[in-house]
C-alpha cells in the first residue's frame, strides 16, 4: 500500500490544516468585501490560479502565505485568531 492510500484511509492531519487554511482566505476575503477570488487576485499581485488553488487547499509556502494576509489587510495573529482550534 502506496504512502497516499495509507493518508486516504487513515486521514491526512497536513490535508486538514491545509483546509483550515483555505477556508480562513476565503472567509476573510469575503467579509473584506471581495467577492470574485481572480480580482481580488490580480488586483494583489498573485496569480490568480495560484491563489484560486490555495482556497482550495493546495500547499502554500509561508512567504506565500503572508503575501496573502497582508493582501487580505489583516495581521498575523488576527488571520489565525479563528478557525484553527
């Protein structure tokens, strides 16, 4: 049994985080009032298939991440201040 079977049977706690991740992005660009994901892209700098593929949960790079939070004109511990427990 290959590593990434093993990951869909028992769950995959990277995958999860991920996911909490991608949600927070969207919640906070929604309630920022950006309501189309490739403008709100494109109007930051950040390709807007790249982005589109973090919201959906793909892996971010931390320097990637924090371009995001400073796009979304929040802090750092205000980004992880819900969603995460």
């Amino acid at each position: 049994m290959k590593l990434n079977e093993i990951n869909d049977l028992i769950g995959d706690p990277g995958k999860d985080e991920l996911l909490k991740l991608a949600n927070r992005m969207k919640i906070l660009r929604l309630r920022a009032g950006h309501l189309n994901y490739e403008k709100f892209a494109l109007g930051n700098g950040i390709a807007r298939a790249q982005y589109r593929s973090y919201e959906l949960g793909a892996n971010i790079t931390y320097a990637n991440l924090l371009r995001v939070i400073r796009a979304l004109n929040v802090s750092t511990s205000e980004f992880f201040r819900e969603g995460f427990d």
